[in-house]
C-alpha cells in the first residue's frame, strides 16, 4: 500500500482476533475511544483462557482508570485483584531487596546531602515508605479513624480468568459484536489482509484487524509473515514451569511479586485472594523439563499438576504491517520478570487510538512508521533492563548463572551500567534523558544497588548523615506498625464507601504528589510515598 493508497484508506470497520486479555482490553478500548467504528471480535471460547497469575506495572492501573475511565471500586470488586507495591528480590548476594513503584531511591532526603543509594550499598531493607511497607508485609498506612491513606504508587496482580471475564462483560455491556469461531482461512490482498473465513462458512471483512491471536500470530506471522526478532542473544531462558495451590493459612498476604533465584532461572510467587500462583522461568540448555519440574516442585510442595510451557523471547520488527496491529503475544513476549505483558498491551493500544484520532481514521504510511518505531524500541529497552537482572546476579555459582554473567549483552543498558559503575547511585546529570525510558532512572539505580554493582565514587557518609539515615529508618518502621494488611486494605476498597485512590491526591499520571504522615498530634515528617 504506498502512501496515497494508505492516506484514502479509511477505518470504519475494526475486527479483533484473539478473545484473551489482549483482545478484550483492546476491543473495550476502541469501543470507548472510537465511537463511530464498527467493531467485532472474533475468538473461540474452544481454546480457553491461560489460568495464571499475572503482574502489571502501574502505567496499566493509569490506563484502566484514567484513559478509559474504568470505576476503581468496581473494578476491584469485580476483577478481584490485589494490590501490587513492587518485586522483592531474592536476587544477588543480599538477603532480599525490595523494587519498589515509588521513587524509593531517587527521591533525595531533604537532610541528607547525597542521594540515598549511597547509604544502601551494604543495606537495603527498605529506603522509603513503600519498600518499608513490602519489608513488614503491609499495604498503606492507617489514619487515625482506621481508614486507609490510599496509596498511589501501586500496580495490580490479576488472576488471568477473573480479568478476561471483567472485560468480556464490560464489552457486552458496550454494545461489542462478538463472534464464537476459528479462522479457517485469510484473504490477503494489496493493503494487507482483507477478509477472515470462519470455520462455520461466514467470511467477516474488516478495514484494520487487531491480531491478539497469541502466540499463535494468526495474522502477522502466518497470512503476512512478518519477521520475528530473536532476543535469545541476550536472554537466555525459554522455557517456564507454572503451577499454583489454593490459598490456606499462608501469612501475610504479601503486596509484592517475589522473584527468587533458581538453578538455570528464577521462579516468581504472585499472591491473590485465594490462590497463590508460582512459575520457574528456566533455560532447557541447563536443565530438562523433568528436572525444572524437580527442582519446582521441591521448592514449591503445594504445588499441584505443574505444567511447562515453552516460549520464544523476542518481537516482531514491525508489529504494524500495512492494515494488522499485533498486540500481546502475537507482537512479541519476553519473560515476565518485569511483569511488562499487559503494559505493553496498554501501551500499543493507547498509542494506536491516539493515532487513528489524529488522523482523522486515516491509515498513514509515517503513522505506520512512528508507531513501530516506538513500540520496537520499547521492546529493546525491556531486553536490555531484564539483561541487567542476569548480568550482575551473582546469588548462584551454576553453571547458567556464570554464562549470564559473562555473556548477557546488556545493549543501550551497558552505557548506563557504565555510568553506574563510575559515579554510583546518583542520575541527576541523565535523569531527565531516563524519563523517556521504560523503567525511568529509579528501575536501573535499584537493580544496580540491589545487585550490589561496585563503583569508584564513593562520597564521605558523616556520622552526623550516618545518623539522620538510621533516624529515618526507624520512623518508617514506626509508622509502618499499625499500617493495614491487604485483606484490610482491599475490603475498604472493594466494600466501603470511601472515596476511591484516584479522589485523593489526583489521577495517576500527574505529578507525584507528597504526602504528610502523622503521629499523633505531631507531624512525623515527609515520609513519602514517593
């Protein structure tokens, strides 16, 4: 399709294939955003939905609630997710260290003169309110009438079932045509693909086709045989055990994944109502599936009928090919160690409606182009920001994790590492170059102080500093105690008539606000959020 053809192509009739959390999330998007299309969605109930817990990062939770305006309540009554403050890593030389989704370590101490990296090289239990709240096992503080001070900085762990089923009704409350049937055939044409033969004989035509197909790709892959982008250069793992049991007596009922080292991997642990959910993501070039299953199940012994799935790390190098926008995992997938699946999902979908709104529907040549642009680069900096988790975690001396330390390539990464490696856990002079990045400043210092990476800079800590750090730390701790669990927090959530997180201190997306904590009559200090 060359350019004038693309600019007199007009959008009015979107067909989604693929009924998962990609399908839906982009079907129920498109319905809210672009009114006048006609839109249809096309899965096959035969196939089921994936039942794995799954983590999210809070730009998911900023495009639920803010770009498609999904009511907070009822969404968590309805969806039942719990709530998520970050990952606690089991990862490197310490004990554990938490990443938080608040700015735990680029967030300066208004007493101390250094950043606060520079006092967690040797300990990093907790650095600011979020990471204190994960360390005891809490959500959010408790104000003095016994409410929760709703926290901003959080994401959300899905159970997969429960959030496909919230948005398949959600698109039936709007008005979506769906259609219950297998692609038997595609019709391609010059403009890409021009029409989808169902296995009941009816043929559905479209002008724009979301392939949410999966990994099955059924669109990009097979009828337009787009190329796939192998990320196995750098990441190394492909294979993944999943399993999970029903929840009993497990205490807390903890607000974080866990991502634990294992012998060819990394297993994560993602908790919910009434299950809690367990993967081991592992390289078959270290170790058979009997014996990832072996290991799992040793560590894991309530754990019932694991199953292996294999995967392919990597992306399409254009998930926008003249009428198909691939999203999920029939763009691309990498482990989920970063838990960046739905972001991503979010992300492309938000991208592509900004773009079908500025072009008046039109479908573009240069819109095509920027899109993928973006969208590939975003993948490279996810490869690169999960190489830095394999490069620097030296917990095991396998012989996988002594392959990864020698011979992950951390791409774009490797710059900012470097930088690390000369002046440590302070980014003023590239922050600002950093907001565009994925993970912004705060993902790359915490997994570099996390892992204990070494650098030449190293500041004098006066004992007078020494001991405003240690007075911190303690009063976080303090304020901490009485916080809520999240069986408290989310029953205030879900089954109250408080107002919701977003009608306190702004939408998601906004400038993080500070938050006054206090103790009794007296003002405890800004201990923040962020």
């Amino acid at each position: 399709m060359d350019a004038k053809d693309s600019a007199d192509k007009i959008v009015r009739k979107i067909v989604v294939l693929g009924g998962g959390s990609a399908g839906f999330l982009a079907a129920v998007a498109i319905a809210k955003k672009l009114t006048d299309v006609e839109l249809t969605v096309i899965r096959s109930t035969k196939m089921g939905v994936i039942g794995v817990g799954e983590g999210t990062i809070p730009s998911v939770v900023q495009f639920l609630h803010r770009f498609l305006g999904i009511d907070v309540k009822a969404f968590n009554r309805e969806a039942k997710p719990s709530i998520k403050l970050g990952i606690k890593y089991i990862w490197g030389k310490r004990p554990f260290f938490n990443y938080t989704f608040s700015a735990q370590l680029t967030q300066n101490h208004p007493q101390l003169s250094i950043p606060k990296g520079y006092f967690c090289q040797d300990d990093f239990e907790y650095a600011d309110l979020n990471s204190a709240l994960m360390r005891y096992g809490k959500v959010a503080l408790r104000k003095r009438n016994g409410h929760p001070l709703f926290n901003q900085s959080f994401a959300y762990h899905m159970e997969n079932k429960k959030f496909v089923s919230y948005f398949e009704t959600l698109g039936d409350e709007l008005g979506i045509h769906k259609i219950d049937a297998i692609v038997d055939d595609v019709k391609v044409g010059p403009g890409g693909v021009e029409s989808l033969k169902l296995d009941d004989g009816r043929i559905v035509e479209g002008d724009l086709f979301i392939d949410a197909s999966g990994f099955r790709a059924e669109l990009i892959d097979k009828a337009l045989k787009e190329p796939y982008v192998d990320f196995g250069d750098a990441l190394f793992c492909d294979r993944a055990v999943v399993g999970g049991w029903e929840r009993t007596d497990e205490d807390p009922y903890n607000p974080y994944t866990t991502a634990e080292t294992m012998d060819a991997g990394w297993s994560w642990q993602i908790e919910h109502d009434d299950l809690v959910n367990r993967g081991y993501v592992f390289c078959s070039r270290f170790l058979s599936e009997d014996e990832a299953v072996a290991e799992f199940t040793r560590k894991n012994p309530k754990v019932k009928m694991p199953r292996v799935i294999s995967f392919n790390a990597g992306v399409r190098k254009r998930t926008w090919v003249k009428n198909v926008v691939s999203i999920g995992n029939s763009a691309g997938f990498v482990e989920p160690i970063e838990a960046t699946a739905i972001g991503m999902i979010c992300d492309s979908v938000s991208r592509l409606i900004r773009g079908l709104s500025a072009s008046n529907m039109r479908l573009l040549d240069i819109q095509r182009d920027i899109y993928n642009r973006i969208v590939f680069k975003n993948w490279e900096i996810i490869r690169d920001f999960i190489a830095l988790h394999y490069k620097f975690n030296n917990r095991l001396d396998t012989p996988f994790w002594k392959m990864c330390q020698n011979e992950v390539p951390l791409g774009e990464a490797q710059e900012i590492a470097d930088y690390f490696k000369e002046v440590g856990p302070d980014f003023s002079f590239i922050n600002v170059e950093l907001k565009r990045d994925f993970f912004t400043a705060e993902g790359y210092i915490a997994m570099l102080v996390g892992q204990q990476v070494k650098y030449n800079r190293t500041p004098e800590i006066s004992a007078d500093m020494l001991g405003k750090w240690k007075t911190f730390k303690q009063r976080l701790a303090s304020v901490v105690e009485n916080a809520l669990t999240m069986d408290e927090y989310l029953d205030a959530l879900r089954n109250t008539k408080l107002q919701s997180p977003y009608s306190q201190n702004g939408t998601p997306g906004q400038p993080r606000q500070k938050q006054t904590v206090k103790m009794g009559d007296e003002k405890e200090g800004e201990l923040n959020w962020h």
